[in-house]
C-alpha cells in the first residue's frame, strides 16, 4: 500500500498542502498502520497526533517514529479503536479505511465510531466523501480462463466448481478498453454524516451500452474525495485512472449480454443489494439482478456474489 503512489500521494497532498487545517491540532490516525499519515500530520504542523491499529504493526509504528524523530508528537495506541481512551478529543481524523469495492473488509464502521467518540464539534475527517460505481465490460477471454476452465479440467468434469466460481468476484485490473457501458453511481457517502446502516444498500441502476459488443461482467470501482480541503483532492480506482491496489472488482455474468451501439437505447437496468455477511460482517453478500430486454434477448435474472 505504500507502494501506491495513488493512494498515499493523495493522502501526502491533502495533508501536506492544508497545513491550517492542522496546525496547532489534534489528530486522530484510525488504523495507523506504519504510521506514516501521522508522520504527514505532524510535518503539517499538528500540535498532537494519537496513532491508533490494534494489530502488532503498531510496534513497527513505534520504531519508525522514534526514528524518524516525531516521538515526541506521535502517541503510538495498540487496541481497539471502540475501546481506546484518549486523553482528548481531536480536532481531525485521518484514516485509510477503504478496501476492495469499497467496503470489504472495510475500517470504516470503525471510523465512524470514532467519529462519534472522539471528533470535536465541527471537527474534519479526511477523506471525507466516498462513491462506487458500476459499468458493463467485454471480457471473453478471462472468462474463460477463469470460469469455462471448469468444464473440462485434464478431460474431467469439474463442472460442479463452476458456480462457485461464478459467486467469487474477482478483484483484477480492467482494461480501459474493455468497458462498453455508461457508469452509474450506486453509493454516495458523505463521511461527516452517514450511519454504519448506510453500509448496508440496495441501489437501483442503469447502464447503457457504447457500441455493438458482449457485456460478460459488471464492473466496480470507487472514488475518493478530500473535500475539506482548499482545493478537493480526489483520486479514482476506475480502470480510466492510474493503477491502484484496489484494482477493480468484477462481477461474471452467467449470460453475455448483446449489446448495441449508444444510439440504439440499449439498457441494462437491475439493482445491486450490498450487506454484510451475518457471520463476519467485514465480508459482503452481494446480490445483482439483471433485467435486459432487446430485440434479440432477453434477461431478467438475479446473481448472488460473496466477498470472502
């Protein structure tokens, strides 16, 4: 993740470049992790930085700061975000708490917690608004090399894997290209203001198509924006953007959808329902249901995914 010039880039931007949002503050790092976006809060000019994981990287987290000589203004915490005391309550959150189509094995009920405990009235988190979206792509070929593979393994049937291969989104990177429908956005969440509950979504969608082509999968991505800042600073795990860890998320279709050109009105319309998985609710059950009808073809079918 360090590595991902996208994804800590913009938190070095956003931090570094709004010095009066920190300066004199205190500053609460969510799931700190090597502790570098408390590191950047400091060099911001924070008055107080309380870096919080609950897992052992946090002794790692310890040793970078006394090396690098911020001991003295970064408090290194190992526990629970929802069962940490502070000695105060802090003027700005930071947190990277986002993971794959979002919210799988998401931080952010954490965050919102934390927000609730320990954020001052009229306080900030950063980032602090949050989008996923959906598109059609063509994607023959890994198809099936992912899925079709299971019809015939070495001349034996293994077809009886093939469903589960299907409910297995895969998380990969996506050819621009390869997209042949209109995005829509089916999450907006305002950090400031949302409830744990919002988590929790079923969204209605259209898509429609760009050109004359097979829709195999529905893709996802997300977008992240620091509205906070004096200038927005936002950053894009689409496959149109830079490469990011995230990658995209891809969900395989059952029936290739025959779509036409963008001025033939062909729609592909459905709804997505997006919930935790009852036993581990940082896994997600995803339901997709597909109603397509065109001259040649018609679909109405609703495909159940798990986010493991």
């Amino acid at each position: 993740m360090l590595k991902d010039q996208v994804r800590t880039g913009s938190y070095k931007k956003a931090i570094l470049e709004n010095k009066h949002l920190f300066q004199d503050k205190a500053v609460l790092d969510v799931g700190c992790g090597t502790g570098i976006l408390s590191m950047f809060a400091v060099q911001s000019g924070a008055r107080k930085v309380y870096a919080v994981d609950s897992s052992d990287i946090i002794i790692q987290a310890r040793q970078i700061v006394l090396d690098n000589g911020f001991a003295d203004k970064i408090e290194c915490i190992q526990g629970k975000m929802e069962e940490v005391e502070l000695p105060e309550k802090v003027d700005v959150i930071i947190s990277e708490w986002m993971g794959y189509f979002l919210l799988y094995e998401t931080m952010l009920p954490t965050v919102l917690v934390a927000r609730d405990k320990w954020l001052k009235e009229g306080g900030l988190i950063m980032p602090d608004h949050a989008k996923i979206y959906l598109a059609g792509i063509e994607d023959a070929d890994y198809k099936a090399e992912k899925i079709e593979f299971w019809n015939d393994v070495y001349g034996f049937d293994f077809s009886c894997i093939k469903e589960m291969a299907y409910r297995e989104p895969l998380v990969d990177v996506v050819d621009p290209q390869a997209i042949n429908t209109t995005p829509c956005e089916i999450l907006n969440l305002n950090l400031n203001t949302c409830k744990k509950e919002d988590l929790t979504f079923r969204s209605d969608f259209e898509i429609w198509g760009q050109r004359r082509d097979l829709t195999h999968a529905i893709i996802a991505w997300f977008d992240i924006t620091f509205e906070a800042c004096h200038k927005p600073v936002y950053f894009t795990t689409s496959p149109l953007g830079k490469y990011t860890h995230w990658k995209q998320t891809v969900f395989y279709l059952r029936t290739a959808l025959s779509i036409n050109g963008p001025y033939d009105n062909c729609k592909i319309a459905g709804w997505i329902d997006v919930a935790p998985n009852k036993k581990n609710e940082r896994d997600l059950d995803i339901l997709l249901h597909i109603d397509f009808e065109t001259d040649d073809q018609e679909l109405h079918d609703t495909f159940e995914f798990a986010l493991r």
